[in-house]
C-alpha cells in the first residue's frame, strides 16, 4: 500500500508538471516560428534563395547545393512592416534580386504602407544583392522585378510602364518603352532579345513584343478582347497566351452566374501567323480559373503547351499539341491541383495536390510529377506531413519545396527525387527551442452536414483533458477562397491562426476550424455554390452547421461557444452574431465586411435587369440588416490602412451597434494593413483575441 501511495503520489506530482509546462506555453513562442516564402532557384545553378521572416525581421537567405546550408544574406533588423517579395535569382546563382515594401495581397500591391508609422514616407522598390555577399543596392522604385536570361537586367513595373535597370546597378533605371494603358507581366523571350508584356486598357487588353528603342511594338493578334498570360516558346520563335472577352455588352443578370470562356491562342512572330489551339468547354466549370497561378500556362517539352483548368469540376492540369488539338488531363482524380512548376527539362510538370494513401490527406498537400504528355501521375512525397511549392534544381533531381506538420511550422525542405526517407530541412538552427520541444495538438479531421445537406469540412483541436465539458470556439477563415489544414498552414496570414488555434486549446478551449463552401479543396460546386456571398450568404449555414456540431460535443459546453474569423471570416463573424447570437456567446470578428448593399450601383444609366433583386439580396446577405439579435459580446478589430477591406465597414458597424447599445469592444490599430505587417501587432491582435475569449467564455469561480 505503502508503495502504492508513493507511486500516486509521484504520477499526480508529474501530471502536475506536465500541466503546468502546457500551461508556460507563451503566445509568443507560438508565434515565433521563422516563415519561409517566395522560395526561387537558379535555372543553371545550385543556387537557392527565399525571404524569412522572424518575428517581424523580413530578410534573404540562400543555400548552396549540395548541402544548401542557409546562409542570411541582408541584415535587416527591425519589425517596421516591410514587405519582401519577388525574390529571384540570376540564371548563374550570382545574384538575388527582390521587392521591398508594398502589401503583396492587397488590392493594389504596389502601394506604399506604413504600419510603422515612420516619420519618412516609405517606398516600394527592386532592390539586388550578390549571392556572394555585400551591400544591398537599391535599383530603382518599382515592382515585380524580372531578370534577363543573361543575369544583367532586370525588367520591373513602374506607373504602368516597364523599365529597365543593370542588376548591379551601375546605371540609373530607365523607361523600356512606352505604351498606352497599365503594362506589366513582361516576359523576357529565352535569348533575351525581346520582351512579350500585356497592356492592360481597361476594358481591353494586348499582349505586346517589344526587340528594340528602333523598332515599333508588334502586337499579337489585337482584336477586342481580353489577352493575358503571354508564353514563349523554347527557340523564341512563337508565343502562346490566355484570350477572354472583353469588358462590355448589355448589363446581364448580376444573380446569375454565367460562364466565362476563354481560349488559347498561338502566334508565329516571324509572319504573325495565329491560331487558337484550344477553347474552354462553355460551362460553369470550364470557366476561367480561380485557384492558385491561374491559367498556369506553360510551353512544355515535346511540343505541349500545359495549362490548368476547372472543366471536370476539380482543378486539373491538362496539356495540348502546340498545333492545337483536344486536351489531354494529365491529373485525373477528385483533387486539387497547387503550386504548378515546369522541371528544367521541361519535361515533367511538378505540383502539390490534397490526396494521397490516407483519406485524411484532403486536407493536407503532397507533391506529386506528371509527364507533360501522359496521365501517369508519381507521388514524391507522402505522409502526415504537408509540402507545397515544389521546385525542381537545375540538375533535374533535387527537389526543393516547403514542409510543414501538425506539430512543425512551414520551412524549407530538400530532398533527392525519389528518396523522402532522406529529407533535410533548411534553417532547422531558426526554429527557438521553446517552439521545438512544446506539445502541440494534432487536429482531427471532421464531416458534419448542413441543414440543406451539403456536407461541411472541418479540423478538431481537442485539449489534452477531454473528461469535463469546455467552452469551444469556432474558427472561420478569410478568403474565401482557401482551405484550413490539418496542420501549419503554407500561407503567412493561416500559419499565425493555426498558431493561435493550438495557443487557445492550451488555455482549455475545444476548437473547431471550419472549412465552409465558397473555399478551396472539395470540388467546383463547392468552391462555387448557388445563392453565395452577397446574393444569398449560403455559405452561413456552414457556420451555423458547425456551431450545432460542437453544441452537441459531448465535451463542449453548448452555452459557451465563441465564433472568430478575419477578412470574410469577420464577415460571417458578424453574420453568425446576428443572427444565432443563441448558439454563439461570444465573438471576435476582425476586419470583416458588413454591409454589401453599398457596392451594388444603383445610378448606372443602363442598370441590370435584377438590380432591385440583387440589392434586396445583398441587403439580406448583410450583417446590417440583422443588428436586432445581436445580444452576445463581440469584440471588432482593424487596421486603417487596409488595403482589402474598406475600413468604413467596420466604421459603420460599430456605429449601428453602439445605438443599439450593443456590448461590444473594439481594437484600432493606426496604420496597419489587412495583413499585419508587423510582427507587434500581430501579436496584439492575437493577444487581444485570446483575452477576450477567455473573459468571456471562461468560467470564473
């Protein structure tokens, strides 16, 4: 017995420990991983390069094969919002060229912010680096920097012209050209002799080719209509690109949705020959894409030019004969096709996908090769983990790409094609201590239905005590067009929420992530549903599905349920306070949209024929219109300087509520974007979240 008490006594004393070290968990440790993006390699070379950002520290870091140990490249020091991106690297390795500033996801990219409210106004510029090592040479002011084929120019987006710079900037950037309308896209042609750009002019648009300052601009089968996504072929002798219709016409229903075709056109520049090589089906489904990369057109090996496409209801690669001819499905099978890259050799199409060995892996990403014309798909990677962004070296066999899990934040990975059993992650020494050795959850996956039927997806975060009733809160993402994993998640903005989400379940809190029709992963008619968004809001009986399915957990307490979303999470936030403030006490909607009625024109001399429909629908779609049941305490956040959502909505709402005398709590911050720049506020955000949710949803003996 003696013996017996001691051992009780010892397990209750280490359980006690183990409490307590979840307990220390700190937000900030969670929040402290190193994000990896805009991973490029050379395209001759062992070369790698990418920006980290670590707590608000946005710097370039490069590897050198074979190893490709990390090696920090610039040492920017401080948390001030600065954006890098565009990162790229010369064919030979020997130099990095990158973007600093802008907001890379807003509306307009290229527009300066200021989270860190300086005094100087900041700028958005192209700057470049040897890999070597050295000062950072500022080029120019500009964006989406492009480098010539022989590793001395860089072509970058300046006012709606391209312009051109040396990449060590030993002479001043200057106009390429000029050309009417917004141009941009350049693309350098394979001996760097010309550049094929598109020239956007409002309700039309051209795909150009520009040789020389002596010779005017050849433009590729003009016509009215919509030009894009310009592809040269490997002599340079031809291009290929995406042709849509153009802006115009009666007013046609704004409530119905009609499909939206396109084609792909082939021009010989030497006769201007064109032909159109292949047409979309006019369906719904073979309308033009709206997953990650697009059209994702590509001028393949052995002829084939390879683009992506919706037409059997998944998101699917497809190759077609330069000469035109039917499509070929490359990718069969009920799953999305990401993250599209062309080998080297050009021979082999490289791309992450949610399906693998395990059913769970819907909502993970594997990477996977396919020839560029045959249907025989190869997995690279499989497992529990999940991989993105795959890039394949120069020399055709090691593979670089993003890996993250459920218990290991997003970073950079190495392997050789064909032996997953060796892979090597990259910067491994960023990653703190704490982060490594804290015990995180791993999410469930779960299926429930919404009252129509539809099913709805989701991710569980149980706490470790699942023996006594918890409040629970309901995660929504933003988007809406994405898609919450069963770990860390590839994009910045879901790698901090899934962050959060494990920090709340540490503090005693069941949640549930939510993926809701309108996102990504399941399918055309689920990403695409009937009665959505502003003209029916659909998608809410996703959210009110899901606060019912933890309302009858047997480990939820059904009176304790919070919701929390930002961008259109914040809008169906708002929605699901509303509207069911008794099934959610609690709330925190962070620069959600409120009110869609204001965007429908009403003064258009030729208005649509369903106007008055489409505005008393958006007026039902709208978290205004609902304001009478909003009884539950809400918390309501944004940032003033957002690029994607008009901070008025959040303005007008809080307005409308305090006349109401609705209990609610806000949190301003000046300057900030709708991507919080800075690491400080991110964390204030996260902070205030987690505050809120535990005052009000936590039981106080």
């Amino acid at each position: 017995m003696f013996l017996k008490k001691i051992v009780g006594v010892s397990l209750c004393f280490i359980g006690w420990i183990v409490s307590a070290h979840s307990q220390t968990l700190s937000l900030e440790t969670l929040t402290s991983y190193p994000f990896p993006s805009a991973l490029t390699s050379a395209s001759s070379a062992s070369n790698i390069a990418l920006a980290i950002n670590v707590q608000g520290q946005r710097n370039i870091f490069v590897g050198e094969g074979p190893a490709f140990k990390l090696r920090k490249l610039t040492s920017y020091t401080t948390d001030n919002g600065d954006e890098i991106t565009g990162v790229k690297l010369s064919p030979k390795g020997d130099w990095v060229v990158y973007v600093k500033g802008g907001d890379h996801g807003a509306f307009n990219e290229s527009e300066v912010r200021n989270p860190a409210s300086a005094p100087l106004e900041p700028k958005v510029q192209v700057w470049s680096v040897p890999f070597a090592g050295g000062k950072p040479i500022c080029l120019a002011d500009g964006d989406y920097p492009i480098i010539s084929p022989d590793g001395k120019r860089v072509v970058f987006e300046k006012g709606g012209q391209l312009w051109v710079v040396p990449i060590d900037g030993s002479k001043q950037a200057r106009p390429l050209f000029f050309a009417k309308g917004n141009n941009g896209s350049p693309q350098w042609s394979p001996d760097g002799s010309k550049i094929a750009f598109v020239s956007n002019r409002g309700d039309h648009s051209l795909i150009g080719v520009f040789e020389d300052s002596q010779t005017p601009i050849q433009w590729l089968v003009p016509d009215f209509s919509s030009d894009q996504s310009p592809c040269w072929s490997p002599d340079g002798r031809s291009i290929v690109f995406v042709r849509a219709p153009a802006k115009g016409g009666a007013p046609d229903s704004l409530t119905v949705t009609r499909p939206q075709p396109w084609s792909i056109w082939r021009v010989d520049l030497a006769d201007g020959n064109s032909n159109r090589l292949w047409s979309a089906p006019n369906t719904l489904e073979g309308s033009v894409p709206g997953t990650h990369g697009g059209f994702n057109l590509h001028w393949a090996a052995k002829d084939r030019i390879v683009f992506l496409s919706y037409q059997d209801g998944w998101p699917h690669l497809y190759s077609v004969a330069a000469k035109g001819g039917d499509a070929l499905l490359l990718t069969p099978g009920n799953f999305m096709v990401e993250h599209v890259q062309l080998s080297p050799d050009r021979n082999w199409v490289l791309f992450s996908a949610n399906t693998g060995e395990d059913s769970d892996d819907v909502d993970r990403r594997h990477l996977y090769q396919v020839p560029v014309d045959r249907p025989i798909l190869q997995a690279l990677t499989k497992g529990k983990n999940i991989e993105s962004f795959p890039m394949l070296m120069a020399d055709g066999n090691q593979l670089i790409y993003i890996q993250s899990s459920a218990t290991q934040p997003p970073m950079p990975a190495m392997m050789s094609i064909g032996e997953q059993s060796n892979v090597q992650l990259l910067g491994e020494e960023l990653l703190p201590t704490s982060l490594i050795n804290a015990k995180l959850v791993q999410p469930k996956r779960v299926e429930f239905e919404a009252a129509d039927g539809e099913t709805v997806y989701a991710q569980l975060f149980e706490p470790e005590n699942s023996n006594q009733k918890h409040p629970a809160i309901l995660f929504v993402h933003g988007g809406p067009q994405r898609q919450m994993l069963l770990g860390w998640h590839y994009g910045d903005y879901y790698a901090n929420t899934y962050a959060l989400n494990q920090y709340l379940v540490r503090k005693g809190f069941v949640v549930l992530s939510v993926n809701y029709r309108l996102g990504i992963g399941y399918g055309y008619h689920f990403h695409k549903p009937a009665n959505a968004g502003r003209f029916g809001a659909s998608e809410y009986q996703d959210i009110k599905a899901a606060g019912e399915w933890l309302a009858k957990s047997p480990i939820v307490d059904a009176k304790r349920i919070g919701v929390y979303g930002g961008s259109y999470g914040g809008f169906l936030t708002a929605l699901a306070l509303a509207k069911d403030a008794d099934l959610f006490a609690a709330g925190v909607d962070i620069h959600g949209v409120h009110n869609y009625m204001g965007r429908i024109s009403t003064n258009a001399p030729e208005p649509a024929p369903d106007v008055e429909l489409a505005i008393e629908l958006a007026k039902n779609s709208s978290p205004v219109s609902w304001l009478g049941g909003w009884t539950s305490p809400a918390l309501i956040i944004h940032g003033d300087d957002d690029g994607n959502v008009d901070f008025h909505q959040s303005v007008d709402l809080i307005e409308r509520l305090k006349k109401r005398n609705a209990p609610i709590e806000t949190l301003m911050i000046p300057d900030e974007t709708h991507h919080w720049m800075r690491y400080e506020n991110q964390l204030k955000v996260d902070r205030a979240v987690v505050t809120f949710f535990e005052e009000k949803l936590m039981k106080t003996n």
